[in-house]
C-alpha cells in the first residue's frame, strides 16, 4: 500500500523505504529469536541493532541529515551497557577479561561516549557556527571527572580487601568529594559562570526558588547527610573489626 501511495503521489519512492524498514525492525525483532538457537546473547542484540542503524541510516538519507552517526555511537553505547557484562560473564572468555568484568566493561563504556562527543562536536562545527574543541577543552575533562568515583568504586569494591561496611564508608567519601568538586570543575571550566550554590552559602532562612539559596541550601543538607553516612559507616567498621581481631586473638 505504501509503495503505492508514495509512487502515485511523488512519483518516485523515498519515504517508502523508511516504512519498508522501520518493518524490516519489527521483524528482526520478531523472527529473528525464533531462527537463533545458539549464541542468541551474540546475535539477536547484534542483529536488533543492526536493523535499527539500517532504518535510521535511511532516514538520514531521506532527511539529508549529518546526524546518523550521533544515535549510531549512541545506541552501541547503550546496547553495550546492557550486554557487555552478560556476554562477559557468560561466555567462555580468558579469565583475564571475565576476572575483571566491571574494569573491562567501563573502559569500554569509557571509549565509546568519548568517541560520542568528539562524533557531536564534528556534527555541531559542520552544521552550526559552532566551533571544533569543545570537546576536548570542556567535555572530556568533565567526563574524565566524572568517572574518577566510578572507576574507585570498581576499585575498592572489588580489589581492596577491607569488610563491605569499611568499603561502603569509603565509596560513600568518594562520591561525597566528587560531588562537592564538580561545581568547582565547572566554574573552572566555564560551564558555570556563576560560582553559586556552593554548600557554604546556605541560608535555611533563605529558600526562594528565583534566589540560589536553594541550590546551596540543598548541597549542604546533601554534604552534612553524606558525611554522616561515612561517619557512621566507618565506625560500625571500626566495631566489626575489632571484634573479628578480638576473636582470632581469643
């Protein structure tokens, strides 16, 4: 019906070929899984998504649009999020790869939205007055910031043999610190030129929205809970290994 319709009333076909594979999706959805009996954690991602950049890829071409290598980066980022660690852990991988399944996964995770920004920067230069840099200059930086606590909580979780509440106060440290040195990062970097709602102007007599008490006011309630959490986290630590020395001494 739609090759029809599209070639009466344009007397050509363009945008059938986006209905023909926006089907062509529904069904690698659909009868793909009912063909694949083995290594389907392989190829029904892959050929999901596969069919997905073949549809968008003709949109773009419909559209004229430089855009379809941004959701290109994107969605392999996001299937690799989902199925990275489960093909990880389920397949028969050296065991230097499957003993450090988190560390392996985030590098990758780690390459991939790199590859994302550097793709929307060339993609804003070329169809904006926009200039190539950015993403060097401001977002990298942020990104590399960002993922300090990640990959310390990779650490310590996994590889730093200290009881899980010692780990959960330290993690919690982690987070703490990082949250309250990003506004820092981004004043340093330009992206907040305001230098405001640090949690050492907070003014509980002060909450109007318009006014950036509230931003202040918020962080400092986040600090003084976060810093409670690591507190009490470390002391109950404290207890429990004193009492674990207590009894291999006994």
């Amino acid at each position: 019906m739609t090759f029809i319709v599209n070639l009466a009333t344009a007397r050509t076909l363009d945008w059938f070929f986006i209905v023909l594979f926006s089907l062509c999706v529904t069904a690698t959805h659909l009868l793909v899984p009912q063909f694949i009996r083995k290594h389907r954690l392989l190829f029904i991602p892959l050929a999901s998504l596969v069919s997905i950049w073949a549809l968008l890829l003709v949109i773009a071409i419909y559209t004229g649009g430089l855009w379809f290598f941004i959701p290109l980066v994107a969605l392999l980022l996001a299937y690799s999020i989902i199925f990275v660690p489960i093909i990880i852990s389920k397949y028969n991988l050296p065991t230097w790869i499957k003993n450090h399944n988190a560390l392996w996964s985030i590098a990758l995770y780690t390459l991939l939205m790199i590859l994302l920004f550097i793709v929307i920067n060339i993609y804003t230069a070329s169809t904006t007055t926009d200039t190539f840099g950015w993403v060097f200059t401001i977002a990298l930086p942020i990104l590399a910031f960002l993922l300090l606590p990640i990959y310390a909580t990779i650490i310590i979780s996994e590889y730093i043999k200290i009881n899980w509440v010692f780990k959960t106060s330290t993690i919690t440290l982690v987070w703490l610190v990082a949250y309250t040195i990003n506004y820092f990062l981004l004043y340093a970097l330009g992206v907040d030129t305001t230098n405001q709602g640090m949690f050492w102007q907070a003014n509980f007599s002060t909450w109007t929205p318009a006014g950036t008490m509230v931003a202040a006011n918020v962080n400092l309630i986040l600090n003084i809970v976060g810093l409670t959490a690591v507190v009490a986290f470390a002391i109950v630590g404290i207890i429990l290994a004193s009492k674990k020395k207590s009894k291999c001494t006994n």
